[in-house]
C-alpha cells in the first residue's frame, strides 16, 4: 500500500509537469473542445435572435406595397422591388423573403438560410394576425363579439415528459471518451516513456512490487482522467448557461433531466473510464516508445467513437443485448437514469460487465509487466 | 555476503551466462570485470528480479535469497547501466522518491539526503534534473543507490563518461562505505579503476568466470596487469 502511494505520489508530479499532459487533459478539454461547440451553436443562436428584432427587408417582385402590407411598416418590415424571384437576392443579403402577388400573396424563401426561413414564419405568423384583426373589425361594427372568431378553441398537453435530447446524451458521451483520451497521455508517459527514458528497468529493480508499480500508475492515470472529465463538464455547463441560454433550451431540454441517479452516473462513468485505462495500460506497456504506444491508441480512440455513431443511427428500439456491449452501455444507461428510469437489472449486467474487463485486462497488462521481453524491449 | 551459485541464462539459443558462481563479501568491493558483451550486466539483472534466470541459486549469508521477494530486494541497493533519473523531477524529489520506496522516516530522509548532497557536491537546487551537467547526473545516481544506506551495494560502470574530480569524489564515498561494512560490487572494464579501488577481483568472459580471487592474487598473473586480462578473457 505504501509502495502504491509512493508510486502514485511520483507519477503525478512527473505528469503535471509534462506540457502533452497538461495540454491533453486539462487545456483541450476545459477551453479548447467547449470552444469548438461554442462557435458554431453561438451563430446559430445569434442568427435566432436577430430575425426576432430586426427589420425584415421583403423584396417585391411586380407589385407595390398595397394597403394591406403598408400597415406592415411599423411591424419592423421594410420593402423594396426586386427584378426577378432569385434566391441570389436572399443569398447576397440584400432581402430576407421575397413576395409576388395573383390570387395569393406568394412568399418565396431560401430554405438553406435560417434567417430566411425564420423571417418567413414571422411574416406569415404576421399575415394572420393581420387577418385576424381585420375580421374583429369587422364583427364589432356590426355589434358582435370577436369571441365568434374563435368559436373552437385547443389547448396542446404532453401526455408525456420531453425525451431527452439525443445532442445531450452526445455531449456526455464525448465527455467520457475525450477524458479517456485526454488521460491516455498520462499512461503512455507512464509505461512506454518509462522505457523511452531509460527509467523502467530501474522502477521495476526497487524493492516494490509490479501490481504496485502498475496500480499506482493505473490509479494516476485515472484521477487525471476523472479531473479531467470533471473539469470539462464544468466548462460545458458554463458555457451553456452563460453563453448559450437559447440553445440550453432548445438543444438540451435541461428541464426535462432528472438528477436523481446521479451517484450510479458517477459509477458508470468511474467504470467506464476504469476499463479503458486498463485496455490503454496493456497496449503501451507493450510499447517500446512514446510514439509506437500513441500508434496502439489511435483505433481504439476510433472504437470509442463507434458505439456513439450507432446510437445515432438505431437510437430507436435497442435491444436488451446493448446491455452487454462496452461504452454502447454504458450511453444507454446514462440516458435511461438521466430521464428517470432506473432498471436493478440492466444496471447490474452493466457492471458485471466492466467488472469482467477491467479484471481480464489488469490480468493481462500485470502480465506483460512481468515479462522481461515487454519490460527490456527496446 | 551475498552469494551467487550455477547462474544461467539464455537469450534465445545465446548462452549468455554459463554456470556463474561467485560471491561478495561484506567490508570488500569487488570488481566484476569484463569486457563488453561478457555478461556483466546480465548477472546484474537476474540478481535484481529485472530478468529471470534459467538456473542458479542465491544467498545472503546462508538464507536463500530470491529476488522476486520484495522485502528481500530491500537488502540491495544499485546503479544500473546507462540509469537515468527523473528529469522532471528535481535532485532531492528524485531522492525522496527513493527514499519513500525503502520507507525512510521523513526527518531521517531529510537529513540524509542532506548529508550525501554535501559528501557529493550536489546542488541542493530547486531545478529539474534535466538541466543538470552529466557529472552531477552521474552523482545524483550515485546518491540515489546510497540513500538506503543497504547492506548490499551493486554498481553497474558507475564512473563511465565522468571526469577526474568528479571520479574522485565518488571513489572516496565509496572506500568510506566500504570501511563501514558493505558489501560492494562493482562492474566495470577499466583496469585502473580495478587497481584503485577493488580488493576481490571476479573476472567474466563470454559469459564464463574466468578468475575469481583478492587483488593481489589478481596482480600475480602476471607483471603486467593488462597482459594477465587478456590472457584470462581470450
Ligand atoms: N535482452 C537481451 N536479449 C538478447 N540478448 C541479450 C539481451 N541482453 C543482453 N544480451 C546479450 O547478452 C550478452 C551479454 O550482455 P551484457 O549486457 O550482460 O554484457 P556486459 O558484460 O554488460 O557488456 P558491456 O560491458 O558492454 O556492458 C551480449 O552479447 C548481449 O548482446
Ligand atoms: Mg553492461
């Protein structure tokens, strides 16, 4: 025990001060990744926002601006003539919609350009009101109340909550597997850049034992890993809640998250991360350097990714068998408690499931420790 | 004394050690002299569980001695070939990572590290080790294998690429902690470091012993010590 405390002590002050490690897990994830989401959802938002109190520019095309649409000027629209129905006028800016009248007003739109679709739904939505306030006029010259307007009134009700949204359970699978990526620079220095500086075969002489040496490493890895995957969570709420508060909304359905299974959360993601250290542990303990060891990660990084391209594409009706399927589980049943719903069941064959893993891969990367071939390869 | 009897080992179909016996006695350093390829740090290894022998045996005094027992490896401190230190790390977080290993008292750490730093002249400085020149490097090693202060003391060509004043310092250190009982070993292919230093001489070749005896009787091969080598390892 106090040989893996001694371990645990020395690889961490060795990884804090490596710039790959510090870059890889503490930087990427807290400033750069919530960035990369920040930008392109920011614009989205910003675009949003402007349609609903800018003046939207309706270009007329072989019309003037009859009665009707003169009351529109002090509705924040604004009109000019186009010589044709392009979409080049809405693409270079210069209208948002463009209107041509026979029996009907016709609204031509650019349904590409979100500014060009919203303003559309804003000006019909504008039409109807429009409509509507005419006919009130109407009924009450002659004496009768506008409730004749409305003579079948509907109220929506959700029979059931809002699912979660899929872009959220996205978030939190990427936050698992870019953390187990972040940290796999720590194990990769721990083992391959041992042997890479001639500083392993001197680890593995000093009177303490492999399980040691390799549990304290593997425990180091994970701490980083875990900070790491905290911190990271903590930069993305940030961002939405501060940056972000339309899309929170729309994209996320905070409101329909429940909170209450938290703690077997933390354990799903602790296991999962757990696994993954280890399978990271056997293959750069194998590795002879720093550079053969990030070759050995590279697929498995792209395995981490596949289970989150196929929930996309059945996230449907899963079968009970996702259950017993690495990382694909482990983005099931986060969801599942995420949206309330705990199962005794399913929740067990998940950790069963990661208990089999880490035990069979802490076997086998003990065992490649062990072997002088693996520890002297050079 | 620690005791060597029928070591072999075989990379593949390379007898690199063929049947090595021999022993190092408390109070003596003993030069483990070959030349390159002999098998010097090979027995180095299998000594310390970094490799695991085909055949032999090993003893601290009668009690058998096997290296895979951690407790049992608290008795051997070393230096081994082309060793490196953390970089990262400065000189006295490299020592009390050491000293945390054999599970030194923290004031006791402290105050030893202190002394070896002074003995050495190594900088009590806050800067990693990767900013130290290769003699203190070299010192650092050194300091790192006395620290635990063990009965047992294994350097594999602790003075390879260091120069005079700094050889010197490390040949005084190591005649004190002779004089104070330990069993020294000491590789190396360099005869006058054997002259100046070694009271038992073991010489290996081809992964053979060929000698095994005091300086002395070392010395009466021939006139020549140079010539009584060579006539061993051919
Ligand atoms: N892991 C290994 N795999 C295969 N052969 C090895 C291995 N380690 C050592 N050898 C071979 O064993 C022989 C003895 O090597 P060793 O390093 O023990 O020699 P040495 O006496 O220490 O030499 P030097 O003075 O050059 O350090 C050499 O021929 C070497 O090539
Ligand atoms: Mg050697």
């Amino acid at each position: 025990m106090k040989g893996i405390i001694s371990i645990i002590k020395k690889e961490f002050l060795n990884s804090i001060r490596d710039k790959r490690i510090l870059y890889m897990s503490i930087i990427l994830p807290v400033f750069i990744y919530p960035l990369f989401l920040l930008l392109p959802l920011s614009f989205t938002n910003e675009k949003i926002n402007n349609v609903k109190e800018k003046k939207i520019i309706v270009g007329l095309f072989k019309m003037e601006p009859d009665s009707a649409l003169k009351t529109f000027e002090n509705k924040n629209y604004a009109f000019s003539s186009v010589d044709s129905v392009n979409v080049e006028f809405i693409k270079s800016g210069n209208v948002d919609i463009i209107l041509s009248k026979d029996s009907f007003y016709n609204v031509f739109y650019d349904p590409e350009d979100i500014g060009s679709q919203l303003a559309m739904e804003r000006f019909s939505k504008d039409v109807e009101t429009f409509n509507k306030e005419i006919l009130e006029g109407m009924l009450k010259k002659v004496g009768l109340s506008s409730d004749w307007i409305n003579s079948v009134n509907i109220k929506k009700i959700p029979l059931k909550k809002k699912n979660i949204s899929s872009f959220y359970i996205m978030l939190i699978a990427f936050l698992i597997m870019w953390s187990v990526i972040g940290s796999s620079a720590v194990i990769i220095e721990a083992t391959a850049g041992e042997k890479e500086r001639k500083t392993l075969e001197y680890l593995i002489a000093l009177p303490v034992s492999r399980e040691s040496i390799l549990i304290g490493k593997i425990i180091t890895t994970f701490i980083f890993g875990f900070v790491s995957s905290f911190l990271m969570f903590l930069a993305f709420s940030v961002a939405f809640k501060f940056f972000l508060p339309q899309a929170s909304k729309s994209l996320l359905y905070l409101n329909s998250v429940s909170f209450k299974y938290v703690h077997i959360i933390v354990l799903i993601i602790i296991l999962t991360m757990l696994s993954f250290d280890m399978l990271l542990t056997t293959l750069s303990i194998f590795a002879k350097s720093i550079r053969e060891a990030q070759m050995y990660m590279m697929p498995i990084s792209f395995l981490l990714i596949l289970p989150i391209i196929f929930m996309q594409m059945f996230s449907k009706d899963l079968d009970s068998w996702v259950y017993f399927v690495p990382v694909l589980n482990s983005i099931v049943e986060i969801k599942e408690l995420l949206i309330g719903r705990f199962d005794s069941h399913n929740l067990l064959v998940v950790i069963l499931v990661y208990v089999a893993f880490i035990y069979i891969f802490f076997k086998r990367a003990l065992r490649s420790f062990k072997s002088e071939k693996a520890v002297l390869r050079s | 004394m620690l005791r060597i009897e029928g070591l072999s080992k075989a990379f593949g179909n390379a007898n690199v050690l063929k049947n090595v016996s021999f022993s190092m006695k408390d109070g003596r350093i003993t030069a483990f002299l070959g030349p390159n390829g002999a098998g010097k740090t090979t027995t180095i290894r299998a000594l310390l569980g970094i490799i695991r022998p085909d055949t032999g045996k090993f003893y601290m005094d009668t009690t058998p001695y096997i290296p895979e027992q951690v407790n049992m490896r608290k008795n051997i401190s070393f230096v081994l070939e082309n060793a490196s230190l953390y970089e990262r790390l400065n000189g006295y977080e490299n020592m009390y990572f050491v000293a945390q290993i054999w599970q030194l008292e923290k004031s006791m750490a402290e105050e030893r590290i202190k002394k070896l730093f002074n003995e050495l002249e190594i900088d009590y400085g806050k800067k990693p080790v990767k900013l130290y020149s290769k003699g203190m490097k070299q010192k650092l090693i050194l300091a790192r294998a006395l620290l635990p202060s063990c009965r047992y003391l294994i350097l594999d060509e602790p003075l390879s690429g260091i120069d005079i004043p700094t050889k010197h310092i490390i040949r005084e250190v190591l005649k004190k902690e002779k004089n104070n009982g330990k069993a020294i070993m000491y590789s190396t292919h360099i005869l006058e470091e054997v002259e100046e230093l070694a009271q038992e001489v073991i010489v290996i070749a081809h992964g053979e012993i060929r000698f095994k005896g005091s300086i002395n009787e070392f010395r009466s091969i021939d006139n020549d010590i140079e010539t009584a080598f060579m006539r061993l390892v051919v």
